[in-house]
C-alpha cells in the first residue's frame, strides 16, 4: 500500500471511530517549510462553548452591523438558553443589513456540537453566504468542519474549490492589512490535489500499463479507473451533487468573485472598510456599496434563495418517507401529513441537492441595504 493510499485509510479509520477533531490547513509563516502533514486539529474558536466569545478576529475587513454589536454583548452575559435570542439578533444583522461578520456568526453557532448538538446543515447557508462574500474564514470552516465531514464521503471536490479560494480571498484582505494575509503552503495543497487526481476515487486504483485513469468531466477533481466506478462515485457516493455545486460555484462565483468582495468591503467614499470611521445613521463615509449585481444571480442558483416551506421540515432536524426525493427532484415538500417522521442525520445535508443547489437556504429576501454603525 503507497503512502497516499495509506493516508485515505488512516482517514476512513479515525472516521468511522469518531475519534478525528476537524482538520484545519496549517497557514504559511516565514518558518514554514515543506511538510507531508495535511491536517492539523482546531485549537481555538472566537465562539467558545455555552455561547460565549473572546474576540472578534475573524471578518475583520467586513462592516459590522449594529446588530452585530448587540450580538456580541449579548455573548459576553447570556445563558445557554438564550441562545435563540442571540441568534435571532445575529440572523437580523445578516437578512436585514448584509452584515457578513453576521452571517459567519450564525454558521459557527451550528457548529458547535457541544452546545447545541450537531446541526452542521444548518451552518451550511450561513458560512456559504460569507464565503462567496469573501470571507476567507468562512472559506476554511466550509472545508475544515464541514464538507470534510460531509457523508457518505467528504467532498473534496468542494474542499478543492474552497481551498484556492481562501488563499485568493487572504490576498486580497493582504493589499488592506497585511497582518491579515493567510496562505496556505503551495505544497500542502499540490498534495492535497495530488491525492485527489492519482487514484481512482472508489478503488484507489493507480495508472498502470494495463490501468487508465480518466478524469470527470464535469469538476476535473477525480479519476476513475472504470465505467463501473464512476457511476458508483455518481450515484452511490452523492457525486452528481457536489458535481454539480462545483460547476455552479466556477460559472457563477470564480469569476465575480473579487468584484463581489470589493463590493461587500468598500464604501460609497471608494475607501475599505478598514479605512473609514463609520458615522453613526450611515452618511457620506459610513455607507456600504450596494451588493454586486452578479451576487443576487448567485445565491439563487445556488439555492439559497429558496423558499422556507421547501425545507422546514430539515430545519427542524427530521424527514419523512417523501421529503429525501421530492427535495432532490427539485420540488416542494411543504407537508408531512401522514409521513412517519425520521430524525435526520446532518452531515448528509452538507453537500447539495441533485441538481447542486443546497438542501437549506439562508433567506429568499435580497440582503441589505446596509449601513456601518
């Protein structure tokens, strides 16, 4: 067994034990050098258990809302069974004034297993709208806690996506605040794609004089040695729809996305976010730029736009004998009436839908307008 093969089964066995903490890719310093390492655990988390913070070091190229700011006092008092109330204040800053810092908010909350119990699908909208926003952090969260432990397998096709796109979104937060910037090593991600384009994603199965691998078409992210393994990795393997999603976020976000972030990050002065003084009421300086009009297009192909009765059901962390199919068919399945009810397992809601849109949306509502308090 090679050692790239030895890593996939090292990591189905801490899978399936339940024992592996959530990877992160370890950020680029001066005293970085090549390592074959891939993941290391999480140390530290701005939202900490029971509800509570220590810093806001995330986001911090982003305007904050005011009700961003009553969030985080709320955090600093607040009992565990006030959460809904904190969230509640969080989901207003993100519906109602755009408010990225916001939107990451809400999907680290789900998160947190300790606290709230496992609800990783619900995190999903929230964290995918500020990383198509330009967060970089959030970027890492959609692939470190999220599609890695995604099921029936991790997406890495997705993990793939967001990983280019983080050093990009650093780099950009770079040209503000240097301090900021956060790269991941071009080694440690020339191996991840390694891994990922060498084997057969089903048998792990090598090129050789009598095996050819053959890429899909569709994302470029996996090779399969057979006919017969494709069509398991499609159908058996949930494929088609992180496929899909992936197709989606290359026509649609990859190339708006710096427009997209510069928009969510400049005001109506031409200065970032990090530049201004915000002035209270939202004149002159203080006022955000509209969203960029290739976000709105966006968030409905990705499915975040969708109507609540469409998934209120998974919301609510069950399923009936109906609601699997008829969500993946595209359709409505509003009404449970006379369905046996199934409690859901999450992180097969990581991913997407058939057609790549998500399983939960964030809000039909355009977000914002928003005004820097």
């Amino acid at each position: 067994m090679g050692r790239k093969q030895k890593l996939r089964e090292a990591k189905r066995k801490q899978k399936t034990n339940n024992k592996n903490a959530a990877p992160v890719l370890t950020p680029l310093s001066p005293s970085t050098t090549k390592s074959t390492t891939t993941v290391t655990p999480i140390q530290t988390d701005p939202v900490k258990e029971h509800g509570t913070t220590t810093s806001t070091d995330y986001c911090e190229e982003f305007p904050k809302s005011v009700f961003f700011r009553q969030g985080e006092k709320l955090l600093d008092r607040t009992q565990q069974t006030d959460v809904e109330y904190v969230l509640g204040t969080f989901r207003r800053g993100a519906i109602e004034q755009g408010c990225v810092p916001s939107m990451e908010m809400l999907g680290r909350f789900h998160t947190l297993e300790a606290a709230h119990g496992s609800r990783i699908h619900l995190a999903l909208p929230w964290l995918l709208e500020s990383a198509i926003r330009g967060s970089y952090s959030s970027s890492m969260k959609l692939v470190t806690e999220l599609y890695y432990e995604a099921t029936p397998q991790s997406a890495e096709a997705l993990m793939k996506y967001w990983i280019t796109m983080i050093n990009k979104q650093s780099a950009w937060c770079a040209e503000v605040d240097q301090e900021s910037s956060y790269t991941i090593p071009k080694a440690q991600v020339k191996e991840f794609n390694t891994i990922t384009t060498t084997e057969c994603a089903v048998c792990e199965r090598s090129d050789s004089h009598t095996v050819t691998l053959q890429q899909c078409k569709g994302c470029s992210s996996y090779c399969y040695c057979s006919k017969a393994c494709q069509r398991r990795h499609w159908e058996e393997q949930n494929h088609r729809s992180e496929c899909k999603q992936f197709q989606l976020l290359e026509k649609y976000h990859l190339p708006y996305a710096k427009e997209i972030y510069r928009a969510a990050t400049t005001t109506a002065a031409g200065t970032t976010t990090r530049s201004t003084r915000p002035t209270p009421g939202g004149g002159g300086r203080g006022v955000i730029l509209p969203p960029h009009p290739a976000l709105a297009k966006l968030r409905t192909k990705l499915g975040l736009t969708r109507p609540l009765h469409d998934y209120q059901a998974l919301m609510d962390g069950y399923t009936t004998t109906t609601t699997r199919s008829t969500h993946n068919n595209g359709s409505s399945s509003s009404s449970s009436h006379g369905c046996r009810k199934k409690p859901i397992i999450p992180s097969e809601y990581v991913i997407a839908r058939n057609d790549g849109t998500v399983w939960i949306g964030s809000t039909p509502k355009p977000m914002g307008p928003f005004a820097m308090i």
